[in-house]
C-alpha cells in the first residue's frame, strides 16, 4: 500500500463574494503531500501553488501564516490544473492506495472548491477521496482525548520536532507522515508513548480549515476583483 499524506494550505475568498461563499469560504493556495511505502519511508513528494480565482492577492494574514506572497502564487495553475495535476501523480503509484491528513478539512475543502467552480471527478479521483484517513481522529482516539489535539501538539507530545515551517503545505504533510509511522507501528508507538499516556495539554489548533472563524475578518473591497456586490 501506498500511503499519501496531503496537506493544504489557502486564501479567504473575500466577503463581498456572498454568492461563491455559500459553498466554499476558502481557495486553495498550496498543495503539498509526500508519498510513503509500506514500511512508512517517504518515496516520492509533490508540492504546488494554486492560484485563487477570486483574489488578485495572498492577504496578509495568510501571508504572515503560511509564508505564501502574492509572487509567489501569481504565475501558478488554477485550482483545476493543480487538482489534474495533484490526482496524476497519485495515479502513477501502483497497488492499494490511503490518503491521510490532519483532520478532514482539507477534503472537504477540496470537494467544496471542487463544487463552486464545476470541477467533476472522474472514476480514479472518486477513488482516492474515498481512501481519506483522518489522523487528527486516529491521534485522538488512541490518546483518549476530550478535544481535537493540533499538528503541533501531537508532534510534541510524540518528541518529535517540526520539520519546516508550519503552515507549509509540504513541511506539514512529512510531519503529519512522521506521526503516522509512530501511530501504525505497534514497537515505535509503544516506545514513544508507553503504555500510559498523559498528555492532556489544551491544544493549540495549527489546520487553517479548522480554526478561522473567517467571517471577522474585512478585506478592502478596492483591491479585488471579480464576484458582484
């Protein structure tokens, strides 16, 4: 079995957009992911930036968030192009596939993007989606916590330093893969937890679909384009 770790990162669709944000309130703006075997070593990694169609600009919270600039992303594919592109590369593993991330967000927002701008699956992609594995639950459900436990937190209380920038769509998804071997592995989970576990810190929430109430936030209207009042 090959095992896809996704992580993806995004842009507020702006307010003013009230039509477009009935079904997604974000735009992708990267996809990262890395590929790993059946004994959990990476193989393969695969990263791009996605253009948002509603936004001429990374706003400057997403940028102080992800590192992510307008320059960055201006000369990227479109979110139908990278999708294409991201589910072609899956498609060249061979075998059984799982595709895990933390959380579910980032598939739900690929099929709320996917909705609000006409992009339809094909057999191989529907596939894929259906293989979705929620490790945030997985962590939790082990660990026997009360609360959805953050990227971060888990990798701490794993002893386990992030790699990367958090917030980098490529550098969360090798940390998400770092969890997932101590979590499938019965020797290293046992080793890097033992038998009796008390981590119980709060967690700090780290997955952008997650934790943003996006609704506070106020863009200038003049600096985008595109959606009717």
């Amino acid at each position: 079995m090959v095992h896809i770790v996704v992580d993806l990162e995004m842009n507020a669709i702006p307010a003013r957009c009230q039509k477009e944000r009935q079904y997604a309130k974000m735009e992708i703006i990267q996809i990262g992911a890395v590929a790993l075997n059946d004994k959990y070593e990476e193989i393969d990694s695969y990263s791009t930036y996605v253009k948002p169609q509603y936004d001429d600009k990374v706003e400057e919270f997403y940028t102080h968030l992800t590192g992510i600039t307008t320059k960055m992303i201006s000369d990227a594919p479109d979110f139908k192009t990278a999708i294409d592109d991201f589910f072609l590369w899956i498609e060249h593993f061979e075998g059984e596939i799982e595709v895990v991330s933390w959380s579910m967000s980032d598939r739900q927002q690929i099929f709320q993007e996917a909705r609000l701008k006409e992009y339809s699956f094909d057999t191989f992609e529907s596939y894929v989606l259906d293989q979705w594995t929620d490790l945030q639950l997985e962590f939790d459900r082990l660990e026997f916590m009360d609360h959805r436990t953050s990227l971060a937190d888990a990798c701490s209380a794993a002893g386990l330093s992030m790699e990367g920038k958090l917030h980098n769509g490529l550098d969360d998804a090798r940390n998400t893969a770092h969890l997932l071997h101590i979590l499938r592995d019965d020797d290293l989970y046992e080793k890097t937890f033992g038998k009796v576990y008390s981590y119980q810190e709060k967690s700090r929430p780290t997955t952008i679909g997650d934790v943003i109430d996006f609704s506070q936030f106020h863009f200038d209207e003049d600096k985008k384009r595109g959606c009717n009042e």
